[in-house]
C-alpha cells in the first residue's frame, strides 16, 4: 500500500465536535447541543453527525469573556 501525504499543511479545523466545544467551554456536551436545537448555535447536521463552526466557537469564547466579572 501506497504511503499518502499531505503536500500543505491544514490550516486547522473549521468545524468542531460538539464534546470539543463543550471542553473548550468548560461546560457538558448537552448544553450545547441544547443550544444548537434552540437555534443559540450555528451548526451543520451530516446525517446524526452535529459539526460546529469554528467561527462560532470563537463567538462564544468572547461572549463569556464579556460576561465574566
């Protein structure tokens, strides 16, 4: 079998899973997958799979800023 590389190098990811939300969060995959149903959370369905932006993640990392003391 054939050795495949990459020729460029990923710029990262532009979606993420729901679980690396929450971790990047500090808060439990429910919650935002209870945000992406009420519409609180862009995101894409693939079939069962839930992928978030990660534009929308960045969203939410300053809106907790904000909100913090």
């Amino acid at each position: 079998m054939a050795d495949v590389t990459m020729t460029t190098p990923m710029q990262g990811p532009e979606f993420v899973s729901p679980r690396t939300v929450a971790e990047l969060l500090d808060v439990n995959k429910r919650t935002i997958l209870n945000m992406a149903r009420d519409g609180r959370l862009a995101h894409i369905r693939l079939g069962a799979v839930i992928r978030i932006p990660a534009f929308e993640v960045e969203r939410l990392r300053e809106e907790a800023r904000k909100s913090a003391p």
